[in-house]
C-alpha cells in the first residue's frame, strides 16, 4: 500500500464535522474516484490526503510514514496534486510551468537543470501536449490547462497523483481525454485518486468508486458494484438507470428524468 | 530555440549591465563643480591604486585637492547610494510581486515605507542628528512589517498573504496617522519643512560612514533572495499549489519578507520615501524577460540600479538647487512607463 488511511475525520472548527470515519487504501496501478454531492468535503477530503491540512484525528500513511511528520518536499516527491482550476496571474511559458513539477527533487538555493529539463519535456510528451510547450499559460484553453496540471504533476514523478474534479469544466470530447489519460497513467504505475461528478465516467476507464454522503463514505468497490440505482438515489436524490448500452459495450449511468410536458 | 532564448537573456543582461557602467561613469562627470572627465578617471583610477597594499603604477597628482574631494566625498558615494537604493527597492519589489501573486505590489505594502517615515519624523522632532534620523527610520520600519506580520497571524485564515496585505494597509494607515500627528506637533520653521522634505526623499546628505552599514545591508538581502528566485515562481502559483509542490510556503514566505523588508528600510533610511522605483521597475523587467523570476531579479537589480542614478543626477544637477528625488522618480517615471505600455507584452493577466 502507499497511501493508506484510516478513521480520518476532519473539522474547521472542532464541532462541525467536515468529514469523519473515512478510510482508503491505495497502491500502484489502482484507480479510486471518490463521488458525491456538492459540499460533501470531497475537496476537504482531498487536500488532507496531499497534506494540506492537518486531520482532526485519525491517521494518513504515506509509504508507512505519517504524513504529518514528513516534510512538505517529502511528500512532494511521492504524492502530486493537480488542483480544480488554477487563476493564471504570470503567464508563464508552458515549459517552464511543468518544469516547476521538479521543485521537491531541486535543493533551496538551485534551478532546474538540463536533467529536469528532460523530465519535463517527457511529461509534456506523456500528455500529448508537446505543441503548447511555448505557449503562455495564460493563453491555451480551460481544458488544456488541465493537461498542463496533470503535466506538471507528473513532472514530480509521484507514486500517487491526487487530481480535485479533474472533468469538471472539460469540453464533452476533454472529459474522455482525460479520462483516458488518467487510466494510462494508472497503467504505468501510478496509483490514482480523484473525485467527479459523472458517476457515469467510472464505466469509462476501469476504477474502484467510494461514493461519499453527509461527510463519510456510504459505499466502496467497483463501480459495477457500487453504482447502482439505490445508492445514487442516496447519494443525489434523484432517480438514476443504470444500464447496460448493447452498441457501446458498457454500462451507462444516467438520471432516470424525462423533460416535463406542460 | 532554446538556445535562441537563452542567447536573448544573455544579450539583455549584457546590455543592461553596460548601461549600468555607462550611467555610472555619466554620472561621475557631472555636476556643478566641472572637472574633466580625464581628470575624473585619473583620481579614480589614483584612489584605487592608493588602496591597494602595493603600488602598482605612479600617478603623480596634477590637480587640486578640492576635485578629490568632490569626486570621492560627494559624488562618489552619492553614486553608490542611488544604485544600491534604485536596486534594492527594485529586488524586493519584484519579489513582493511574486510573494503576493499581485503585479501592483510595492515594496511597501507591509507598511515599511510609513513606519519609516514616522520614524524619521520623530528623530527629526527629538534630535538634529542624522544618525538619529536615519537610525530611527530604519527601526520604525522594521518594527512596522513586524507589527504587519504579527497582526496577520491573529487571524486564523488560509489565505495568509491576503490577510498580510490587510495587515499591512492597517498597520500604514496607523503610521501615515502618526506622521501628521509629527508634522501637526512640528516647529513650523524648523522641524516641519525638514520632515516634509525628508518626506519627498533626497540623497543629498548621503556620507560614506552611511553608506558602509546600508550597503552591507541591501547587498545581503538581495543575496538571499537572488539565491532563492527560482522558488519564488513556485511561490507566485499560489500557497496551496506551492505546498504541494513541496515548497515550505511559511518559511519562504518569512525569509522573503524580512529580506525585503531590511532592503527598503535601509533605502528608505537614507534616501527616505522614494516611490515608483519598487513599483515599475519589475514591470520593466517582465517587458524584457518574461515572467520567470529567474531573469527578473537579476534584470530588476540593474534596471533599478540605473534608473535611480539617472534620476538623481537629473535630481542634483537640473536646477542650482535640489529637486527632492520622490517627486522626480514618478514625474519622470510616470511618462516612460505609460509610453512602454503601449508595447502591450507587460507579463502579467
């Protein structure tokens, strides 16, 4: 296992809980997206497991070490996070940006140099965005942003990459993209933990689910197994179909809603 | 390509590092007292052999003694302080820029430059000693940023670096407040004019006892923050991103700050509040070589050096007496920034 949590609770003011009894764990090529309703504290939940913030209590183990007890480049090296959008304020070549991916591996008083270099145009390759390495940030679309993100999160070779509603805001076509570029990086060896709102995307590239309502997780497994009708109406509260498509060769997930005739 | 870039950042250094030299030298030939600029490179080119341990060549003194003094008590030192001012203000503005992910910021943000100035209003109003002016300006405007800094940490927030700002206009305004009390409290003969013209910033005064403890100063600070300027772009994507990017955002952050705090209050302390420099001239850099901060603090460091030397020599020489150096910096400032603009690629969105 690299990351392994367990009984995880977190709160802003000791009182009001914004997650608790949350445990997970997670090693090399495995997949976990982590579903449910708005401010449910899958964000929250998130920046806890990149060590952001401190849990209230329970415990998270990175590679068998606490990850309150490593310092922020320790676990710079081993987890990435790619964040939900990002405000550009200094456009900054997309070169350089991924290149900043190296900042855990460079001591304090040093820049990157040709070796990094290298892992950073290995990472633009890697997520087929090899024709924006010039561009400034500040000029490429919502959506290639995202791969830049994802770039410059695999520029710090990380063991685990942790990605905040990496479809949101994707075009129709971008969502697929990603997804597909999520499970080859799961391929390559690269444990995986992300959160979304399509339920229906867990049919899409094989991962395991942990649907999360009124701040703990109400069902974890294979999405097959977890993406059922009940569980979502738990979850939304609305009616869902899930379905097997004969000419897509896949189960589909969709709401079960009709256009409402006057 | 890439070797096309890095021979442009070459290309820009050089030149930029030329001008330095040339404004320098400029610099040293002017003035009301004329002397040859022959004449000026060989008292130069004398004092330097007359440091040395041994003596290299004999240059016997064919001029009066009057021109060594001007060149070496007053111009010279002059010179120096107005580029290590002009850059110091300018590194630590830059870097202010990328801490607080604001390309408006000024060095004084924290609240240095008031604590400054009412620091050297109170020396102005307790004693007629330079040393005094200059001690307690430099005092005041640590003592300022630290108040910013501790009035921050009483709020329990995530976004530190915008409760820092907040802290800093708080803790300002507090001592913009205190400095009108000085002046109301002033001998309007005396003491008012001398704080208002302290005010407006001057480095007529400047002596080369000053000069030692402020250069020691600005030079080490501007050391620790040309080491760490790789960093301060992982600093400039915002506190979370940089955290886990594995960047030790608090204690980057206070290093940051005190460097560039002890930078502008030793500027500030002889110079006293000159505006603009710290503001524009990261901007300026940022035309020239894009947003990686890399190239801005060096470039930042010459093009301050540079433009606040030119400033002043306008300062000490257009008129038969002084124009106060806060004034010119903006007056001429102003204009030149607002003509660059029109070549749109300022660097920031």
């Amino acid at each position: 296992m690299i990351l392994e949590v367990s009984d995880a609770a977190f709160s802003y003011d000791g009182e009001r809980m914004i997650f608790e009894d949350i445990s997970l764990t997670i090693g090399k090529n495995e997949c976990l997206c982590i579903l449910g309703p708005n401010g449910t504290g899958k964000s929250t939940l998130i920046k806890c497991l990149v060590g952001l913030m401190p849990l209230l209590h329970g415990s998270i183990l990175l590679n068998g070490h606490e990850i309150g007890e490593l310092s922020r480049a320790d676990i710079a090296k081993q987890i990435a996070y790619v964040p939900q959008g990002h405000q550009v304020v200094f456009p900054f070549p997309v070169q350089e940006y991924v290149l900043m991916g190296r900042s855990p591996h460079i001591s304090l008083f040093s820049s990157p140099g040709e070796e990094d270099r290298k892992i950073a145009e290995d990472a633009i390759d890697t997520v087929g965005i090899t024709h924006l390495a010039k561009r400034p940030v500040s000029e490429i679309s919502g959506g290639e942003l995202q791969l830049v993100l994802i770039a410059r999160a695999l520029a710090q070779q990380p063991e685990v990459m942790i990605l905040d509603e990496p479809t949101s805001h994707l075009d129709f076509g971008n969502q697929v993209r990603v997804l597909r570029l999520i499970e080859k990086l799961a391929h390559e060896g690269i444990a995986i933990i992300m959160s979304s709102h399509f339920p229906d995307h867990s049919f899409i590239i094989p991962q395991r689910v942990a649907i999360m309502k009124d701040c703990r997780f109400i069902a974890v497994g294979d999405a097959d197994m977890v993406i059922t009708p009940a569980n979502l109406q738990r979850a939304y509260g609305i009616d869902v179909t899930v379905t097997h498509v004969e000419e897509v060769g896949r189960l589909i997930c969709v709401p079960s809603a009709c256009r409402q005739e006057k | 390509m890439k070797l096309n870039e890095r021979a442009r950042g070459l290309g820009v250094g050089i030149s930029l590092f030329a001008l330095v030299i040339l404004v320098f030298f400029v610099s040293l030939f002017m003035g009301r007292y004329a002397i040859e600029p022959a004449t000026v490179i060989t008292i130069l080119l004398s004092a330097v052999n007359d440091a040395l341990p041994f003596s290299l060549v004999d240059i016997p003194q064919t001029w009066p003694d009057v021109m060594n003094t001007v060149i070496l008590r007053i111009r010279l030192p002059r010179i120096c302080a107005a580029m290590l001012v002009g850059a110091g203000l300018a590194v630590s503005g830059a870097s202010f820029q990328g801490l607080f992910r604001n390309p408006l910021v000024s060095p004084s943000i924290l609240g240095v430059a008031a604590g400054a100035g009412f620091g050297a209003a109170l020396g102005i109003l307790l004693s007629d000693s330079t040393v005094a002016v200059q001690f307690l300006a430099f005092v005041f405007g640590i003592i300022s940023v630290t108040a910013t800094y501790m009035l921050s940490r009483v709020y329990k927030t995530t976004t530190t670096t915008l409760v820092l700002v907040l802290s800093g206009i708080i803790v300002g305004a507090f001592f913009t407040a205190l400095i009108s009390l000085a002046k109301y409290v002033a001998d309007p003969d005396e003491e008012l004019p001398a704080i208002v013209f302290w005010l407006m910033g001057s480095l007529a005064d400047v002596s080369t006892g000053d000069l030692f403890w402020v250069a020691t100063t600005i030079i080490a600070g501007s050391i620790v923050l040309l080491l760490i300027r790789w960093r301060i772009n992982i600093l400039a994507m915002g506190e979370d991103e940089a955290k886990s990017l594995g960047v030790n955002t608090r204690m980057m952050t206070g290093v940051i700050i005190v460097s560039a705090t002890f930078i502008t209050a030793a500027a500030v302390c002889i110079a006293g509040l000159v505006g603009w420099v710290g503001l524009v001239v990261p901007h300026i850099a940022r035309m020239l070589v894009g947003p990686d901060y890399k190239k801005i603090l060096p470039v930042s460091i010459m093009i301050g050096a540079a433009y606040l030397l030119a400033v002043d020599d306008i300062a000490r020489t257009l008129t038969t007496a002084e124009i106060p150096l806060g004034i010119l910096t903006a007056i001429i400032g102003a204009p030149v920034f607002a003509y660059l603009l029109r070549f749109r690629k300022v660097g920031w969105e």
